[in-house]
C-alpha cells in the first residue's frame, strides 16, 4: 500500500467518523499549519506515520498560491521532503463565494460577513477597504478542476525538482 493509499484509507475512516457533522455546510477545522498539531488528528490515528514526519502546508482552500510553494520548496530544499500531496476536500468554504463577493464584501465592511440561504451577505457598517481587489483570493468553482490546476501549477515550477514532480493528488 502506497503512502497515498494510507492518507485516502485514513481519510474515509475518518470521514465515516463524522456522524451528523457530516452533513454541515461548513465543517468546522480548526488545526495549527504545524505538523505537531496536524498528527494528531485523523492520519495518526489511522496511518503508521509518526509526529514530525509530515510537513503540512495547509491555507484557505489547500490552494498551490505562491506561499504554499515557498514552503513546499523550502520543505524539499532545506528539510529532505521527498513526496507531497494536494488535497482539497468536499464542501471547502472556498466552493461558497467567489472573489468578487469577497472583494465587495470586502469594500463594504472589514467586519465578519454572515451566511444566508443565498450565500455571504454583509452585516457591518464600515469602513471597508479596496485593498481587497489586488487579492488573487484563489476561490474554488471546480473542486475536481482545482486539484488537477493546483497540482499542474506545482509540477510545472521551475523551483520543484523535476524527480519530485509526480505529486499524488486527492480529493476528499
């Protein structure tokens, strides 16, 4: 069985897990970037990797931004990772709006947005800021389409070795 194999397994076991969750609009998780905290949870339990032995990269979306590989090559150049994986998973908040409602959310108000019944609204009076409109906010429209895109940005990067190109991808 194939590491990727263990993290696809480990991720239905612990999917399953959810009970009623599971059908929330919005799952709730919340988890430090940092491995310490990431094994804790459901690959530890499910899988024989060990604290420390993997190197999470983890933002809004699971997105390949310009950051998500700065750490990604950095983990390789600097800390021996040799393989990686994209996972996106279902119902990402990132599928609920799209970079203009951030950005007009965004100029309205900076003050936290409520979702309706017809998606993200605001609730704030202001001041907003229009800095928000130089954001590539990397907004999700296509699950399936955004993993193959992330996974395509990555192994065409000239910084990503080419031996190490062959990112194993998921979608859960």
């Amino acid at each position: 069985m194939t590491i990727r194999d263990e993290v696809l397994a480990a991720n239905e076991d612990y999917a399953a897990s959810f009970g009623p969750k599971a059908d929330l609009a919005l799952p709730p998780a919340a988890t430090s970037p940092s491995s310490r905290a990431w094994m804790h949870g459901s690959i530890r339990r499910n899988t024989p990797a060990e604290r420390g032995d993997a190197h999470v990269i983890r933002n809004a979306g699971g997105r390949a931004s310009d950051d998500a590989i700065r750490s990604l090559v950095i983990s390789y150049k600097l800390l021996g990772t040799a393989q990686w994986f994209v996972i996106h998973h279902t119902n990402c908040g990132m599928e609920f709006f799209t970079d203009d409602v951030i950005r007009g959310l965004l100029a309205n108000s900076l003050e936290t947005a409520a979702l309706g019944p017809d998606g993200f609204y605001d609730v704030g009076s202001g001041p907003g800021s229009a800095e928000a409109n130089y954001i590539d906010w990397l907004t999700i429209s296509d699950n399936a389409q955004s993993v193959v895109e992330d996974v395509a940005r990555i192994r065409a990067h000239p910084l990503v070795p080419v031996a190490s190109r062959s990112t194993a991808t998921s979608t859960t």
